[in-house]
C-alpha cells in the first residue's frame, strides 16, 4: 500500500505544550497535522530510568510521520523526565500519564482516529494500559508498538549485551508484557529489527494476537540502527516500515 504522506506537516511548527496528570505538570510537544486531518496519535517514549525521553529519534520520526498522514500528533515526557513533574519510576504514574496524554489530545482533536504508538518502555506501558481488565482503558482505533520489550535488562552485563547486540544472559521473559500483547484488540502494527535482543522477533511472533501484523526490519537493533550501541537511526528502513504501518492502520480505520 502506498502511504498517503504530505510535505504540509513540515511546514509546521512543533508546539511546545504541557498538560496535568494528578499533581504534576507534564511536559509535552504537538505536530500539527498535514491536510487532510484524519485524527491523532500519541507516541510514548523509551524507559525513563534509562535515559527514555520524548526527545528520542524514533520517538520524533514516529509523530512526524504520523503528523504527515493527517494524524495531529503528541509526543511527551512521562513524569519525573526532562521537565515533567514527579518520580521517573512511578509506573502506575506513566500510566496516568497515558490517560492525560489522550485526554489532552482528544481536546485538540475530537474527532476523527486514534492511534496509540510507543517506543520500547512506551509500547510496553501502551499496552499494558490496553488490557481488556485495566481500569480507564481508553478508546483506540490502532495501536504501533516500536521495539515492544519482551526482556528488560537489570545488570551491568546485559545493558552491555543490548548495546553489543549480544543475546541478553540474566534478563528474563516478562510473562505481565506478553499477556498484555496476547490480550491486544484491534488493528495492531509492530515493527521490530531482526537483531533486537530485548524484543526478539520470534517471541514477539509468539505471543501476538491473529490479528497483529509484525514487520521484522533486517540488519536493524532494539534502536532500529544498523550500528553497535544505540547508534544512528536507520532512517530510510525506519520511515519507510512507519509509512507502510500507518497506511494500513488507517485504511482499517476508514
């Protein structure tokens, strides 16, 4: 499928916003949309006790594409990052996060789509906050998972292994992550390298719903970068995969 992409987002200027969850103040920047306006998306960042913030490159190639289809998109620090109020490792916070974060874009944009996307830690969070069982679970027409981590690193030794490309030795499946992809409903997009040793390819295959269309990017890590470390994004692979998600995403909307 093509992508239906327009240069009339990058005309526009990034916005600089905040919004409220419970006491704290968060941090927050909005894409305008391209013309036609279909609706929004929202795009969540990596781990925040590891350096994730809305500042990442998949994060802004994420919402900038998003914005170029005719998605007004947000992108936000969650709380205790960058200048988002609050502690970096409340988790059920982030989550709130989440709920504020569509609060505040549906304000912007009532109508039209939803698409909830993250990256890493914000596609775990994403769906997690999804579950069929979750209090407050919002409405999404379409979900784009980045990079959804299955293993988190806890030591010394496996934050080298991610970095070197190198099969995690300590870290574990996280069995709560898995339910909570298997449970997914609806149109669901997830893009992933083939050398992403947090979110391998084959068990991210087993474990997501039927109806979850999975786009292994070759030669590409958890950073969707062809480079040891994090590295420089691919951006040619990445955008191209994006645009092709988005489309689809789009079209089982309509």
């Amino acid at each position: 499928m093509t992508p239906i992409v327009s240069d009339d987002a990058a005309a526009r200027p990034v916005r600089e916003i905040s919004f409220t969850s419970g006491m704290h103040r968060i941090s927050a920047r909005f894409h305008p949309a391209a013309d036609p306006a279909r609706g929004a998306a929202i795009v969540a960042h990596p781990h925040p006790a590891h350096g994730g913030n809305m500042d990442h490159p998949v994060v802004v190639t994420a919402a900038a594409r998003a914005a170029r289809v005719g998605l007004g998109a947000l992108r936000f620090d969650f709380r205790g990052v960058g200048h988002s109020e609050g502690n970096k490792r409340d988790f059920e916070g982030h989550l709130d996060d989440w709920r504020q974060a569509v609060r505040e874009v549906r304000v912007r944009i009532p109508e039209g789509m939803l698409l909830g996307a993250g990256f890493s830690y914000g596609a775990r969070s994403l769906a997690w906050l999804l579950h069929p069982k979750a209090s407050q679970r919002p409405a999404v027409d379409g979900v784009l998972l980045l990079a959804p981590a299955t293993r988190v690193p806890t030591s010394r030794r496996d934050f080298g292994n991610l970095l070197l490309g190198r099969p995690l030795s300590d870290a574990s499946l996280d069995e709560h992550v898995l339910e909570n992809l298997r449970s997914l409903t609806g149109p669901v997009e997830v893009l992933v390298g083939d050398g992403d040793v947090v979110a391998p390819h084959a068990e991210l295959a087993a474990n997501l719903p039927p109806q979850a269309n999975l786009q292994v990017l070759p030669g590409l890590n958890h950073f969707f970068s062809r480079h040891t470390g994090a590295g420089a994004l691919d951006e040619d692979a990445f955008v191209q995969a994006v645009d092709a998600a988005l489309s689809r995403l789009i079209a089982d909307s309509l």
